[in-house]
C-alpha cells in the first residue's frame, strides 16, 4: 500500500508532461526572458553598433546598477513591504564617501585631520547605508509605521543629508593622494577581472548569495512567509521584526553598494546622484515576477528583470528615441508584463484543463 | 514527592501528574472580561478536555499558555515553577506546542515548509530539503492522507490544510499539545486516525490539551473535563463519570432534549434542477462527475460525504464562484444563465462558505460591514447608504442569531469563532436568498447556536426557501435533512429520504470508489 501510493504517481507525472501544452506552459513562465530576448532582437536588427562588445560593456554596466539595487528590493517586497529611500541612499553614502576621500575626518578639537584608508572608506560606507536601512526597518517594526511612508521619510532625509555634505556642491575628483595613503578608490568602477568589470562581478556574486538566501536558508524561506501571512509566521516562531529590519538592512547594503560604484565610476560624487533608481528597481522587480503583495517572487526573476528595464533604455536611447518616448515604452512594457502574468494564470489553468479532455 | 516514608494518598497521585497549571487567570480585553479568576491542570500524560459555549473563554485560555496573550492576572506553573511566557517562542522552549482554531498557514509556501516553519531542519546552515522533505511525507502517512508534500498550500481543501497545521504541531517535540478545535473540518474517518495519534502522543506521556464542540467525540477522547462558561470554571470532571446531557446542562443551563428537532414540512414544486453538473480536476479526472439532482420548495436537502467528495465544490459552482464548471441549471423552472457571483446572488443563490476566515469574512472590517457586505443594495437611499438601516438590520440579525458581540461596530477578529461564523450565517441571510447554501455551517459552533441555526434552516424551509445543507456530521444530516444525497469523487453515489437514511447506509455509500482502508486508486475513472 504504503509504496504503491509513493512511487506510483511520481513517474506517471513525468512521463505524462513530456507533451506540447508543457511548451506553451514554459513559454508562458519564460516570459521575462522572452521579453529580454525579444528586446535585444528587436534592437540589433534596427541598431547595427546594438551587439558590439563595447555596447554590451557599457549596457551591462548599466544593468549592474539596477541589478543591485533591485536584488535588495526583492527581499523586500517579498516580505510585503517596499524601499523607496534606496536612490537617496544612494546619493547620500557617495557624498559621504566622496567627502572622506577628499577631506578625511575633520578633527577641530584635536586640529588633526584623518584621512582614512580606502578600505576603511568603503567599508564605512557600506555600514552607513546598511544601517539607514536598518533604521527603516526599525521604524517599522518598532512603531509600526507603514513601510511606504517610513521609506519615504528616509527618501527625504538620505537626500537632504546628501545636499547638507557638501552645501550642494559635488566632490569632484576621487583619486585620493599618495602622501594620505587614500589612493584607488576609481578602480571600484574601472578595474576589471579577467576582462569583465568589477560591477558586473558584484552582480553576479550577489545574485547567487540572494538566490541561496532565500532558497536555502531557513531566513529566506521566512521573508516569504512574512509576505504570505505574517500573523502564521509570528504564531509559528519567526521573528518578524529582526526578519525585517534585516530584509531593510539588505536593501541599504545595496545601496551603498551602487553608491560607491557611481562614484567610482564617475571618479566624482553629486548629491542628486541615484535620483528616482528606486523606480527603476521597482519596475524591475515587478517586472521579474514578484508580487508587490509579498509572498512570491524569485532572484533569478528579479535579474532578467533588471536586464530588460536596462536593455530597453539603452537600445532606445541608441536609436535616437527622445527622452520622451522612452518613458511613454518604458512604462508600457512594464504594465503590459503584469498583464502577462495575470493572463498566464488563466491561461496555465485552461491548459492543464484541455490536456484533460485530450486524455479522455 | 520521593519520600519513601510517606503512603502516596490519592491526592498526591493526582498532583504529581499535573505538569502544568494555569492559576487564577484573568483576562480583560477592551469591554469584555474573557476569563475570570478560572484555574486549569493539564495531567500529563491524558486528554485534558475544555469545553463551553462561543465566547466562554477557551482559546483565550488557550492562547495565554501558548504565550500569544499574557494574562491580566494570574500564574502559569511549569512542573510546580513559575515561567513566563511572551511569545509562541518561549511556549516552544518550554515544549508547549498548538494547533490553533484559526489555521494558521502561509497559502504562498509548499506544504512541507509549513510544516517546519520557524524549525527548519539546516545542514551547515542551508535548509536540509530532503530530509524534511521525508519527515513530512511520513506524517503526513501517519495520519494516512495522501498529501503532496511539495503542493502550495493555497491549494488544499480546508480539511487538509488543517491535516497540515496538526502535521506541523506533531513535527514539535513536544511535551504539552494544545488542539483547539482540530477536527473542526473533519470527517469522521480523519478524526478516527486523529484520535489513534493522540493515543500514541497519550502513551508517551504528552499531555494534550483539547477543545471541541463534538460532544461524543469529547466524551470518546477525553480523560478530564473541564467547563467553562461566560469566562468562568462553572464544573470539572472525570469523563467517565459524566454523559452528553450533564455536559449541556453545565455548559449552556439548558435542558438538552429538544436541541436537534426537525419540522415535517411540506414540500412545494421543484425550486431548483441541475444537470450534468461537470467539472474536471487539474490533475486528472473529476472534481465533479455529471452531478444531477433536483431542489423542492421547503426542502433541507443534505449533503454528506469524505473530505473532498466534491460536495462544497458543487455549493461553490451554483454559487457561482467556479466558472469554468459545465452544466445546466434551473431555478422555477427557468435556466439560470446569468455566471458571476453577484449575479447568482441577485437571482437568489447565497453560499455560506465553509472556510469563513478566507472566503467568509474580510478580518478588517468590523461586525456590522461583514454582516452587509453581500446586501448593501438593500440599504441604499439614493447613492449613500442609509447608516439608519444598516443598522437596524445588523441588530437583527445580531438578536436572531444570538452572536454575542458588545457592539456590531467591534472589528470581526475580536469576536471568538463560533461568533464569527454566526457572522457568516447572518451575511448569507440578510440577502434573501431563495436557495440556500450551507457549507458546514455548524463548524466550530456550540450547541446552542447549532440548535438556533437549525430553526432558522427550519424557519425558512417553512416559508419555502430550499437549503442546501453539506456537513461532515453524520448526526446533524440525519437529524436535519428531508432527504440525503451522498457524494464521493465527485459523483452522487447515495439517495436516501429521511425515513430510510442511517449512520451505516451514508457511511457505505460515502466510501463507495475508495479502496478498502482509505486508499486506493487516484481518481474515480471507474465511476
Ligand atoms: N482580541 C480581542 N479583543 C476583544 N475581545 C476579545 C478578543 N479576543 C477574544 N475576545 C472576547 O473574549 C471572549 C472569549 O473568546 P474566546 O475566543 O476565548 O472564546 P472561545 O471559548 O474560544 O469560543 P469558540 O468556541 O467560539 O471558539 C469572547 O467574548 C470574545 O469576544
Ligand atoms: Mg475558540
């Protein structure tokens, strides 16, 4: 009895799936990746210059950024929540750490000056913006404030404390200088390994460690059972405030992260520097499959999704497309992908219910 | 107490089992005090047995030793210590586990992370798939279901999700087991293996905490009774010194006899014809294999069968709510076109759905907007609601049904279960629905409201209205319904009329299709 019932359905299973309605049902589940191949089709046939190595270089730079902070807003939303401050943060730890690089730590009492190692610099700024989240996380844990508005208080103070660094001027010029002992902060954004540059490293490094997060590790499998039904997950011992300023320090982390990397790259830090990337790292979330209701998602998701919003802006700037319009496509196809997913679940039930009548 | 010298007297016995008490608990929620200076032992090793009436207080208690709640007064001792428990964390720690009434799953996670839910089994920190992935299957064979362990759990029936909330408490090594009202969505073959568990949990000497509105089934299980009513201990008791009538006596001051009464009545024209009423499963076979049955005027038609016979999918399709079910329907003789829910309502079918937490109520609203929410057409003066009689018809129906609320404003979560199904019922009614769909509308209510929701069913077969009435309780439909219909893999497999139905007839006619001993084939292609 007891073996029948467990080996008998599982090979049934398989065998029954090796047809054409598995095609149409994967298809349908690829769809952000068709969506991505569809784009860089569209691109290279009507943009020669589209697929040369220098292109891809310079786009997979681009997507790099978004990636990142995208990665960290998955873990967020999958708990239900959203990050709003991530651009801010951005913006503010590159001020930061261009202030360090430039004017050390201003003692006056003292009448010293550090000037911190590059390394102190960067991981200094990585706690920063880790902790900022930490404290978005904290408010809404603590004094239960909705995510939507405590990040969105924290999208004005990063910011203005970005501007109040440096009176609204820009850092420019971050190359430190021998006799400080601050040098090569640039190679962040320049270096390369084995040909491909260190922000494309960052991406794919981080996306495996968040994919195994939330695959493997008991925490992730709780960040999506906090989005699913966070009153089961207290009554069944996860700890829902630690989950969740962890989950907000992440989305900081990241941040800073993609603050560094601009700076580097740019070798100079502005204060209004990530405006409005907390979009771009929405769309490309929503865009990967997650739910903006928590519970479902997944990283490899959220990765092509970063690939197609980065392709898409890209090639339309390459072929001459005005600003203008490629908000009017960006938006378009952002929608038009929800769309699809809500068109998928009807069709994935119609098919499983004409393969149905095809067997009987 | 080791002294040798002293002779262990009956009273020292019976202390040395208790292994947890819960000393003069009070509990004061904002306008209602839900206990009151009440003292409860758990003897280890025996079915500790609470019961009362809605509202009496029992998963208040409950959720205080499962440190969900703090008391507002009052001690809880652990082997004679006193401990402080401030969350479901600390109550784990000291091996207390819990079945809540309410499941409590996440519909977005597969069955098996479910069941190990905040207990992950890890291998060098990464979650340990395989290994779970086994614990799960062999609990899920110990309570002899056949329960995919990868399925999202958005996908089960309500029976067997609550197969998987008591999965996830027998995963615990634990030492006292709370279950509020565990059989709740079962039938009586789940809850036969259910009780084979407890007795094994018994033998190793768990202590079991358990609550039920199940009377015969208290008196089976358990080995200490206690009562409690309107927040306070009213009696104890060992089960075998005490019968079903003493039990409601205690519980609700009434005379037991006439509770289950059903009225002859006279039956009208056909209400109600469906034919070939047909709906594929997604895995192969059928949810519901061409069900035809015909609805009189004034008749209680009940509806038994096993957990997913098909039954509440076929209350769910005249309702409206499965669109892609093929089949004819007639009301009055006239074909019922019309396919959205609302519109089935309108022309007069209303369905008392079986799982009110996800499909009977929106838990953020209070008692009164649950209660109208299907009606508030009715209430209407011009383009605004008429808060006047919105009113009026909430506090009616709050009477007629006797849901015990200190205000209909109060959110609906503030309510206990039995109230808040009460809730339900009363949002079905006020629609005036001409047939009447009731998917185990009994569930997790006490006696005395069973016996008021009877009358109703009685009141408006009386005035014509047909019912619909599935329930698992084998005595409920017997007692209840003019005529019985058995369903088992999704084909009606059993008529019987009220004279000529018995426990044992249903109980065949239920298991026809299924193997002997609950197995069996995968679907009913030989029906
Ligand atoms: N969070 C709350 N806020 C206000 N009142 C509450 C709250 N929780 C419970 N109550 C009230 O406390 C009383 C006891 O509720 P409880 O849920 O313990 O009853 P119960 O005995 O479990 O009933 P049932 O058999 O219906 O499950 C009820 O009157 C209920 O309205
Ligand atoms: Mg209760």
């Amino acid at each position: 009895m007891d073996q029948e019932t467990k080996t008998n359905p599982a090979p049934m299973k398989k065998r029954r799936n090796i047809t054409k309605t598995d095609v149409q049902q994967f298809l349908l589940r690829g769809r952000a990746f068709i969506a991505l191949i569809l784009v860089f089709v569209v691109f290279t046939s009507l943009t020669p210059q589209f697929l040369t190595t220098g292109n891809i270089v310079i786009m997979s730079k681009h997507v790099a950024i978004n990636a990142l902070l995208a990665i960290g807003m998955t873990f967020v939303i999958l708990t239900g929540g959203i990050d709003l401050s991530v651009g801010s943060i951005v913006g503010m730890v590159a001020m930061i750490a261009g202030g360090l690089i430039n004017e050390g730590i201003n003692l006056p009492q003292l009448g010293i000056i550090i000037y911190p190692h590059t390394w102190m610099i960067v991981l200094l700024s990585l706690a920063l913006g880790t902790l900022m989240g930490a404290i978005s996380g904290f408010v809404i844990t603590r004094f239960n404030v909705a995510p939507f508005i405590a990040t969105l208080g924290m999208l004005y103070v990063a910011r203005g404390i970005a501007g109040l660094r440096n009176n609204g001027y820009t850092f420019p010029n971050l190359i430190g200088r021998p006799e400080y002992g601050n040098t090569g902060f640039e190679i962040l954004g320049a270096g390369n390994f084995l040909g491909v540059n260190y922000s494309i490293w960052l991406m794919g490094i981080l996306t495996l460690v968040a994919y195994i997060v939330t695959t493997r590790l008991p925490f992730g499998r709780h960040v999506y059972a906090i989005g699913g039904n966070e009153r089961a997950a207290e009554l069944s011992g996860v700890r829902i405030a630690r989950s969740k300023i962890i989950v907000y320090s992440i989305s900081g982390f990241c941040s800073a992260l993609v603050g560094l990397i601009i700076a580097s790259q740019l070798v100079a830090a502005h204060p209004a520097t990530g405006e409005s990337f907390e979009l771009n790292a929405i769309a490309a979330v929503v865009l990967g499959g997650t739910s903006l209701a928590g519970g479902r998602g997944s990283m490899g998701g959220t990765l092509i999704g970063a690939f197609v919003i980065g392709v898409l802006g890209d090639g339309l700037v390459m072929m001459g497309v005005s600003s203008f319009w490629q908000k009017v496509i960006k938006g378009a196809v952002i929608v038009l992908a929800v769309i699809i997913d809500q068109v998928q679940a009807r069709m994935q039930e119609r098919i499983a219910l004409q393969e149905q009548q095809e067997m009987k | 107490m080791p002294d040798p010298t002293s002779v262990p007297g009956l009273e020292t016995a019976a202390v040395e089992n208790i292994i947890l008490t819960a000393e003069n608990i009070t509990k004061i929620f904002p306008g209602t005090v839900a206990l009151e200076d009440v003292s409860f032992s758990v003897r280890q090793g025996k079915v500790n047995v609470l019961i009362g009436e809605n509202g009496a207080g029992k998963s208040t208690l409950m959720k205080i030793l499962a440190g969900v709640e703090r008391p507002t007064h009052g001690r809880i001792l652990l082997d004679g210590r006193e401990i402080q428990l401030h969350s479901p964390l600390d109550a784990n720690r000291f091996g207390i586990g819990i079945i809540y009434q309410e499941l409590n799953l996440c519909a977005n996670l597969s069955v098996v992370d479910n069941i190990f839910l905040a207990r992950e089994k890890t291998r060098s920190g990464l979650i340990a798939h395989k290994p779970q992935r086994e614990q799960a299957r062999e609990l899920i064979n110990r309570l002899e279901q056949k329960i995919d362990p990868d399925q999202l759990l958005g996908d089960l029936r309500l029976g067997e999700q609550q197969i998987v909330e008591i999965a996830k408490a027998l995963a615990q090594d634990v030492r006292i087991l709370i279950m509020d009202e565990p059989t709740s969505a079962l039938s009586a073959a789940e809850v036969e293996v259910l009780f084979r568990i407890i007795r094994e949990l018994k033998s190793r000497g768990v202590a079991i905490i358990y609550i039920s509105h199940k009377l015969e089934e208290l008196l089976q299980i358990g080995d200490y009774i206690t009562i409690l009513r309107d927040g306070r201990k009213v009696a104890e008791a060992e089960a075998k010194d005490i019968n079903v009538p003493w039990l409601i006596e205690k519980m609700v001051g009434r005379n037991p006899a006439n509770l289950f009464t059903r009225k002859e009545h006279q039956l009208g024209n056909v209400l109600l014809k469906v034919e070939n009423m047909t709906m594929p499963r997604a895995g192969g076979g059928y949810l519901l294999d061409h069900v035809s049955f015909e609805l009189r005027e004034g008749e209680i038609l009940g509806f038994y069968g096993l957990m997913g016979a098909g039954r509440s999918d076929l209350v769910d399709c005249l309702a409206g709510a499965r669109p892609q079910a093929t089949g004819r329907i007639q009301l009055n003789g006239q074909p019922v076109t019309v396919t959205t829910i609302s519109e089935r309502i309108e022309s007069g079918f209303v369905l008392v759905p079986e799982d009110r937490q996800r499909y009977g109520l929106v838990q953020t609203l209070s008692v009164m907007d649950n209660m109208l929410l299907a009606s508030l057409k009715k209430y209407l003066k011009g383009i605004f609601l008429a808060r006047k009689e919105e009113k009026a018809a909430t506090d009616q129906q709050i009477k007629e049904l006797s849901v015990r609320v200190a205000n209909p404003l109060q959110p609906i979560t503030a309510l206990s279960g039995g109230n808040q199904q009460k809730v339900v019922v009363g949002k079905g009614l006020l629609t005036h629905p001409k047939v009447l769909l009731l998917d185990e509308p009994t569930r997790g209510i006490d006696v005395g409201a069973k016996s008021e929701i009877f009358e109703i069913m009685n009141r408006l077969a009386a005035q014509k209205y047909g019912v619909i009435f599935v329930s698992s309780e084998l005595k409920e439909v017997l007692a209840m319904s003019d005529r019985i219909l058995v369903m088992s893999k999704g084909a009606i497999t059993g008529e019987f009329s009220h004279q000529e139905a018995t426990e044992e007839k249903l109980v065949a006619a239920s298991a026809v299709g299924h193997g002997p001993s609950n197995g069996g084939n995968h679907h009913g292609s030989g029906n």
